[in-house]
C-alpha cells in the first residue's frame, strides 16, 4: 500500500481517493491503528480525515492552499512603486542608496537594502552579470578628521575650445570629505602648491599628505640627483608629513581614485566640454559642494562627507618665499651698495616665542626641526599644539593643557629666527623653568621629569633604575622628585609613592627636568584591576593565588577586582564570584595572555 506522500506525487484526485479508502475502511469497523501503519500516516491523520469527510464530504479530503489570508509586513504598492521610480530615474543608483533615499521621503516602514533589491528584480530593473570574485585588499582609515589628505592630479577637464586641463585633486583621508578641486590650466609645481596652501588657508594643516610619485609631489627621482620641490618645501615648512605611495601601486590611495571615478560618471561624463576655464572650476565647486554635504556616502554608513569632517583652526600657513623683516633698534642692518648683503646683529638674548604647529604623524613636534624636536607620542598626531620656547624651556600645550615641558636648546639667534617664521612674543609661561638652567636647586625644589616606563616596568632616570610596577608598564609617567621620596603620578593621579633613586645634587642634569610648585595629585579610589583568560579546567591565578572560577566560563576573559582581603571576579559587569585573599604577594601581570591558536 502506498502512502500519502507517495499519493500526493501523483496529483489531487489520486490523494483524495487514498484518504477516502482510508476512511471507509474506518467506517467498516477496522480498527485506526491497522488503517494508519496500511497508510503510512499517523493515528491522528486518520482521524482528521475522518472527521473532514463528515463534515464537507469528499471536498473535506482536498488539499487546501496553505498561504496565509493576510500579509502585514508585505511591502505597500506605493513603496513599490516609488523604488522603481527612483530606479529609473537615477539608473547608477543601487539598493543601499534607493533604500535610503526612500528612507527620507517616506513617512512608513523604510524597507531593508534586500527588500528593495527584491523589488528591482522582480521588476526587472536589475541586469544579471556573472558573478566576478574581486582582488582583496588591505583596506585602512585613519582615526580623525585632518589626520591625512590623498592628493592627486586628475585629467580629463575639456573645453570648448579643444584643450584639455587638469584638476588637483585632494580628499580627507577619514570623513572622504573634498578639500581641494582646482582646475589647472598648467599643473606646474607652483601651481600644485598654491592650490595646497589655499586649502590649508581655508580648513587648517593636516598632520600628513599622501600623493604618488609624480613630479609635482616629489624630486625623489629627479635625475641627475634628488632635489626638494616646492611642494615638499610648502610641507616642511608647515610641519606635514609628506608620504609617497610604492611605485605603481595606485590602490594605495584608492580613496582619492575611487573618488575621480565618481566625478567622472556623476559630472565630467554628461556635462560636455565647458566654455571656459572659470566655468568648469564653477560646475566642479557647484558639484564638490553636493558632494561634501548632501550627497550620502556608504564607506561613512550613508552619513554625509561633511558630518565627519572637522577642520582645524585655519592658520596663516608659512609662505614659501618670506619677505625681508624690516631693520629695528634692536637689529640694525649695514648696507654697502644696492646689491650688498645684510648683516643681521643678532641680539644676546631675546624674548620668549609662541607659535601654533602640528604634531607630525611619528609623535614629534619640530620646535625648529634642525635645532630641537619634542617627542610626544603617536596618540598626539595629527592635533594641533602651542608651543612656547625661550633659552632656558620649551613647554608644549595642547587645548589648554601642558602636555610637556623640556629643557631648550634654543639660543637667542633660533629664537629670532623662530620670531621671522611667524612666531610671536609670548605670555606668562604655561609652567615653571626648566632645571637644566637653574643651576644649583635650593632647599626644598620639587623636580618632574617625563618618562616611558619598559616592559619591565622600569623607568629610565639618569643612572638610577627603580622599579615603578609591571602595571605601568608601556606607560608615560611623571616622577616628582621630592625630598627623599619620589611620586609616580599616571593620569592625573598619584599611582605611588617610592624612596627617591637620586640625590639633590645629581637632579638638575636630569634629561627634560623642571621645577613645580603645584600641589602633588591625589591618589587613585578603588581597587586594582586585572584581567584573565579563564582555561578549559575553569581556574585562573591571580597573585599566586588559584581562583576557581568553573569551566562554564571556559575562553571568556573575565576580570578580577583584587582588594585587601578578597578577589571579586566579574564577567560583563556581573559579578561571578568571590574569593577570600590568602597572601599578600603583588600583582605582577594585569592582562590576559591570549595565545595564537594552533595550527
């Protein structure tokens, strides 16, 4: 005997004359469980069959349609039809941008990116192409805004009157925001580097620039030996870091290029050739501008360029040809002929300077790059910092707060040449002088130095080594010598206190030293923290101390609040256990050791 199933292949009348056999045996007194193993289906589909065929005869026995009555989250006509008007009205558009545009203008349910692409298909608004597997690159973004500009030249302009020009071409780096689109009609040098200092006039100076190797960028390859350009001479003198990308290799600024496709297709593609140069610079601007803030883009999850974009104070630039400074009392000049040299007497000492830089991208901030550089960290790059200098100290300020403080190795010459680059008399300074020139420290002078702390924990302070804590380690810290001890402050806060290495006497020849007069930061509230990767038997060790913690948490890091008397271990915020502390050795490793998996 067959089963439904197998009826149910052969068509509708063949399934409702199997069941209705079923049924008349049932109704012949033979028992429901022999009809069901006969019929390969359950006891309780014989009774269903049963019961329907009382009830509406053999029309109870047909299979009926399983499709629900209702639809809700259906999508409505109107929806529908405004996709594939918006489809064909703009035909480069894809679902992600049709579903956000219709996201906009409707007052319902905005539809999901794979609804509206069901609704082109089903439509037949998409073209099938063969699916093509693409070149995977390493893809990279700098973390703010004014980090790195791509810069580019880029053809392709024509005009009525059959020339072709070139346009510079330069993009923000993290919000894709456009910060340079000028028509050349020559892309000489001079011309790449006005059109680079009018940008930086306009939103500020970046912390670094990446171009390719092309003439107008570089004389790396100028034969028949290097040479500076002025575009390399417009970046140092403004403090950015020029960066060149690999020969041949035009991916690596792919952003700046994936933007030149966009402006081909959406502008130079169906404009035409301009009348003039004025006119194509104006339709570039005019398009530029939707460009930057109101055309969507989905690298920035459909945020407009201009919503991450945050420039920088926009500085003067340095010139790349300074006037002469006009002769003052204080710098006579000797002129013997129309052609004859001047000669500068350069004061004995000078005034305190300010001036506003960039941090380069490598953390340095070049006070007068040939004389002194400050190290300040990569996690500075790219900001924007106020330097103040004379003979004696360069303090470094960063939004209102001192950041570092180092001895000067400027004299009184550097300081007038820092005053003929563009830098200014300077206010009160931020912080005390440095000690390196205070000579022989009176009683009771608290000394700071700024120091990186190794892996070891261990920071460098002359020829003493102190062990500061395997926490700090990777750390910058400031060590404030005081008397007979030395504070080890870390964020604001007094991490430790330890008997001073040094003595008074060796504490001025301290490399960056300076004498404070504020008041030492209060000390950290709270326990320690460390982190651990719980094993696959559950127990972790903390302080020479086994802590059971179960083998339900086997792979998660979980973290240990280590206090006086227990350890309180937590997993996202929820407390997992707690566990009476046995001994009082030191914490001496505070994060997880997360190991490579084996191949």
């Amino acid at each position: 005997m067959e089963n439904a199933d197998e009826a149910g292949q052969r068509g509708p009348a063949w399934l409702v004359e199997q069941r209705y056999r079923a049924v008349l045996e049932v109704l012949d007194g033979s028992p429901v469980s022999e009809v069901a193993v006969r019929y390969g289906v359950s006891r309780q589909t014989v009774y269903t069959w049963k019961s329907k065929h009382e009830a509406e005869g053999l029309g109870g026995l047909k299979e009926k349609s399983r499709r629900p009555r209702t639809s809700p989250t259906r999508l409505p006509s109107e929806v529908e039809a405004l996709v594939c008007e918006m489809r064909r009205a703009n035909p480069r558009w894809g679902a992600r941008r049709i579903a956000f545009e219709v996201a906009r203008t409707a007052t319902g349910a905005a539809p999901s990116r794979a609804t509206v692409h069901r609704v082109l298909a089903r439509n037949g608004l998409i073209r099938r192409q063969e699916q093509k597997h693409r070149r995977k690159y390493k893809r990279w973004q700098r973390e703010t805004p004014m980090h790195l500009w791509q810069m580019d030249l880029v053809g392709g302009i024509f005009l009525a009157d059959g020339r072709e020009c070139k346009m510079l071409t330069g993009i923000d780096d993290h919000s894709r925001f456009v910060v340079i689109a000028t028509v050349l009609a020559v892309p000489s040098g001079r011309a790449v580097a006005d059109g680079f200092v009018r940008a930086m006039r306009t939103y500020g100076v970046p912390a670094e620039v990446l171009t390719d190797n092309g003439k107008q960028f570089t004389g790396r390859f100028t034969k028949p030996r290097p040479a500076e350009v002025l575009f390399e001479r417009v970046c140092r003198e403004n403090g950015v870091t020029a960066k060149l990308i690999k020969p041949y290799s035009p991916t690596t600024t792919g952003k700046i290029e994936r933007w030149h496709q966009t402006l081909r297709r959406e502008l130079l593609d169906v404009s035409g050739p301009f009348a003039d140069l004025p006119a194509a610079q104006a339709a570039v601007d005019a398009w530029v501008h939707t460009y930057n803030t109101a055309r969507p883009h989905q690298a920035l999850d459909m945020a407009t360029p201009a919503s991450r974009f945050r420039p920088n104070p926009p500085p003067e630039p340095t010139l790349v040809s300074a006037p002469a400074a006009p002769a003052s009392p204080e710098e006579p000049s000797i002129a013997a002929g129309p052609a004859a040299p001047v000669t500068m007497l350069i004061p004995v000492s000078a005034p305190a300077m300010e001036f506003e830089t960039v941090v380069a991208a490598g953390g340095l901030v070049g006070v007068l790059p040939r004389v002194q550089r400050v190290r300040l960290g990569k996690e500075y790059a790219g900001r924007r910092a106020r330097v103040w200098a004379d003979e004696h100290t360069v303090h470094i300020v960063i939004d209102g707060e001192l950041i570092r403080s180092v001895a000067s190795c400027l004299d009184a010459g550097n300081l007038h040449e820092l005053s003929m680059r563009g830098a200014v008399r300077a206010g009160p300074p931020p912080a005390a002088r440095g000690a390196g020139r205070l000579g022989r420290l009176e009683p009771g002078t608290v000394i700071e130095v700024d120091r990186k702390v190794d892996l070891s924990g261990v920071p460098s302070l002359g020829s003493a080594k102190v062990t500061v804590g395997y926490e700090l380690a990777s750390q910058r810290v400031t060590l404030r010598l005081d008397g007979h001890l030395m504070h080890v402050v870390h964020d604001g806060v007094l991490a430790k206190t330890l008997p001073a290495p040094i003595d008074a006497e060796q504490r001025t020849g301290l490399r960056g030293a300076r004498a404070v007069t504020s008041e030492l930061p209060a000390p950290a509230a709270g326990a320690v923290h460390v982190e651990r990767k719980v094993p696959a038997d559950g127990v972790i060790m903390v302080a020479r101390q086994r802590l059971r913690v179960g083998r339900t948490y086997a792979g998660e890091i979980v973290t240990v609040h280590v206090e006086d008397t227990y350890f309180r271990i937590t997993l996202n915020g929820a407390d997992l256990s707690l566990h009476p502390r046995k001994n009082q050795h030191p914490v001496t490793r505070f994060r997880a050791k997360i190991h490579a998996p084996k191949l």
